[in-house]
C-alpha cells in the first residue's frame, strides 16, 4: 500500500478525516497519518491489513433477495442456516431454570 492509496482508502472508501482515522488505528495522532500519506514516514506492516479490515466492517451487509425476514444467512456461501421457529422465546434465568417470556 502506498500514502497515496491510504489516502483513497481513507477519504473515498472510509469517509474519516486523519483524525478519525489515527483514532479507529487505536490512538494514532492525525499528523502520523498525515506523513504516512505523504511518504514522509514508514507507516507500520499491520496498516494495510487494519484498513482493509475497516472498510470490510463498514460496508453495509447484502442480504440475499430471496431470505425470508428472520433467516440467518451465511455470508460465505449464502446459504440459510437459520430459520425463524415461531417457538415463544425464553428467558433464563438461574441454572438449569428456564422461563417463557
């Protein structure tokens, strides 16, 4: 990753100001990500990773157009691993002590 693509990434993809990025980074000072982005300075080898994973966490979730409300998909594959159950929910509450709501 160059400072050139951090900064895409940054301002395109994360929409977050230096500062905002420096604090999701886990404290980074703005002026740090700044000269990353100039080539003034190394940034560290877990930064590409750390951006990626950023972005990942931020795009909003797809969900497939034929689930019905109430399934859980498998991102990976698609597949519904989940169907609702129409059972009454329950609540525990002690050990071995279960309560329907």
């Amino acid at each position: 990753m160059t400072g050139d693509e951090l900064r895409t990434y940054r301002k395109e993809k994360l929409n977050m100001t230096s500062e905002q990025l420096g604090s999701a980074l886990g404290g980074v000072h703005a002026n740090s990500v700044t000269r990353w982005e100039r080539g003034e300075i190394d940034f560290p080898p877990y930064l590409e990773l750390a951006i990626k994973y950023l972005v990942a966490i931020r795009e909003p979730k797809r969900r497939r157009s034929n689930a019905a409300p109430g399934e859980v998909v498998n991102d990976a594959t698609g597949e519904v691993i989940a169907k609702p159950s129409g059972r009454v929910p329950v609540q525990v509450r002690k050990e071995g002590t279960v309560n329907a709501k």
